[in-house]
C-alpha cells in the first residue's frame, strides 16, 4: 500500500459556542463559496462542547481573530493511506480500523500523537510537522512513500532519523478513557458538489442555528442524545456525519447512501478534554476493532474523540472496549 504525505499545512482549532456568530461568515465561506478563496481542506466539527475546525493556512486566513477561538500549538500534516494508487480522496475508503495495526498502532509505540478525521471517501491521519521525520521512518518498512507537491505525487524519501533511532518496546495499551454511547445513530454521507447550493439554507441552519441549548426532555429526547454534526470539504469531495433525523430533513435523493441504508453508532471517548499530546488513544479503540473485524470511522475533535461503528455491532464494541479497560 502507499502512504500520501499531502500538501496541506493544517490549523486545528476550538470555536467556542457563544463566539460561533461572529465566525459564520468565514465558514459559510469556506463550506459554500470555496471558489472564492485557496482553502483546499476544511473541516467543521460540532460537539455538546464546541466547533472544531480542521482548516489548511490559506483557509485559516477567512477566520477573525477572537478570543473565543483557541489554536492548538502545531501545524499538522494530513496522511493518508491509498489502496492500489490513485488520487487520496476519490480512492477507495481503507477504513481506520484496516490501518489500526500498520499506521496508528506503530506511530502510538514510537510516542507520536496523531489526530484523526474519517470522512465518507477516506481516512486521514493528522500528524505534527515536527514529527515527519519519525513518522516516516517508522512506517517506511511498510508503505511506498509519496509526498503530494503543488498538486503533483512523487516519491518521498525516508527523512533519515537513523543515528539513535531506537525500536521501542511494544507495550499493551489499555484503555484509560472513560467511553460513552449516546443514543441517536448516524449517517456518515456525502453529496454531488453541484447540489450544494440547493441545500446551502438548510446545511447553514443545521451547522449553526439548531443546537440552541433544549429544556430538558424537549422534543421527546432522552438525556443521552447529543448533538454532533461534521462536515468537511477536502479537495472538492464533500462529506457529512450527521444523526437519523437530521438526515432525514435533507430531500430525497440529495444525500449518498449505502445500498444497506447502513446506520452507526457512537464511542465518544473521554471524560474530561484528552488535549494533544497523550500518544496512543486512538490505537487503544482502534486496536480490538480490527482485531474483531468491525469497521469504524474514528473523529478527533479539540475535547474528545469520537468513534463510530456499525449499529448492530455497538453492543459487542463496548463490551470489548469496556473489558480492555478493565483489564489494566
């Protein structure tokens, strides 16, 4: 397989949800009129907590200044993993649990902390800048190494961290996290670019008018519903993660689905912020799902991350992630 170093040097941030209005002009640029500025890779996450944005330097630049944005302290780079060549976005999803073992297992034992986004095409893996050089030579033994530059693939040479570079001992990864699984299901979709504007009102209303704060036991919902909506638009390929009824507000036909119309639900990971720099927290979910061949999307946000398995399968994943944890 070949592993794609892209081009884009990315920006991860928190907005928070009282300072989200004075930023909706910069989104609503960046997720609809992308046309109009260089940004090539954009990311909006919103959780119970915050947005979290993914967004390459050129888009960063449409974001006002504020207080009520924090940046985390690195640029990062996305990788990704491609099956049998072809462009990064448009080629066949390998799934995050398929890359548990030869990616994220291996970056989590050389103590290099990554970032995922899952979308509908592929994977992406968030590595720091700084860390390039480490993170090649580890996963240089297994994958063809391609470097994308100005839009074009070329071969990528092992950055050469040889002097000192010692193979660390494997170690078991329990999980230390406190796991949850809120009650709604999901979507994971994506649309025709050409039907955005069609349906630009009612994404605008979804990503930023409909998680006002609710009374309690409004609209019949228990407490264990949350809301979590996620859309990104990366080098021209749109994809969303929405829940069952948001997805069932979008007219029929717009949205992609699987032929098994397939739902999944979540693994929200963490019980106070997990913060940057803990290594191997996404190896810890990952790990036992591909063990037991149960395919995932795995999103990272500023707080917590989030995992998503199939409906039918949720059941068995929290009672193996929940025995991992205690098995410390």
């Amino acid at each position: 397989m070949e592993l794609h170093i892209l081009e884009h040097s990315l920006k991860v941030a928190s907005i928070e949800k009282e300072g989200i209005q004075i930023c909706t002009h910069g989104l609503i640029k960046l997720a609809f009129l992308a046309s109009k500025t260089r940004c090539k890779f954009f990311s909006l996450t919103e959780t119970p907590e915050d947005y979290t944005i993914i967004v390459d330097e050129e888009g960063f630049k449409e974001l006002p200044q504020s207080e009520h944005i924090s940046v985390a302290d690195a640029t990062w780079l996305a990788l990704n993993v491609v099956s049998g060549g072809g462009n990064a976005s448009s080629s066949q999803p390998i799934g995050v649990t398929k890359i548990a073992k030869s990616v994220i297992a291996p970056l989590a034992d050389h103590n290099i902390s990554v970032f995922m986004l899952s979308t509908y095409q592929t994977d992406f893996i968030l590595v720091r800048e700084r860390d390039l050089p480490m993170v090649t030579h580890t996963l240089s033994s297994e994958f063809t190494l391609f470097r994308v530059i100005n839009g074009e693939t070329v071969a990528a040479h092992d950055l050469g961290v040889t002097n000192g570079f010692v193979k660390p001992k494997l170690v078991p990864r329990p999980i230390i996290h406190p796991l949850s699984s809120p009650s709604n299901m999901f979507c994971v979709t994506s649309l025709d670019p050409d039907t955005l504007p069609s349906v630009a009102t009612l994404l605008m209303d979804v990503m930023f008018y409909s998680g006002g704060p609710k009374e309690p036991g409004a609209s019949g919902e228990d407490s264990t519903h949350i809301r979590f909506f996620s859309f990104s638009l990366i080098e021209g390929y749109i994809s969303l993660v929405m829940d069952e009824q948001t997805a069932q507000r979008f007219p029929h036909n717009v949205l992609f689905t699987s032929a098994s119309g397939e739902l999944w639900k979540m693994v929200r990971i963490g019980g106070q912020p997990l913060g940057f720099d803990e290594c191997g927290i996404v190896a810890q979910i990952s790990e036992p799902l591909a063990t037991a061949d149960i395919p995932a999307y795995y999103i990272s946000t500023f707080k917590f991350d989030h995992a998503l398995v199939p409906e039918e399968n949720i059941q068995s994943v929290i009672v193996a992630l929940r025995t991992k944890s205690t098995a410390q």
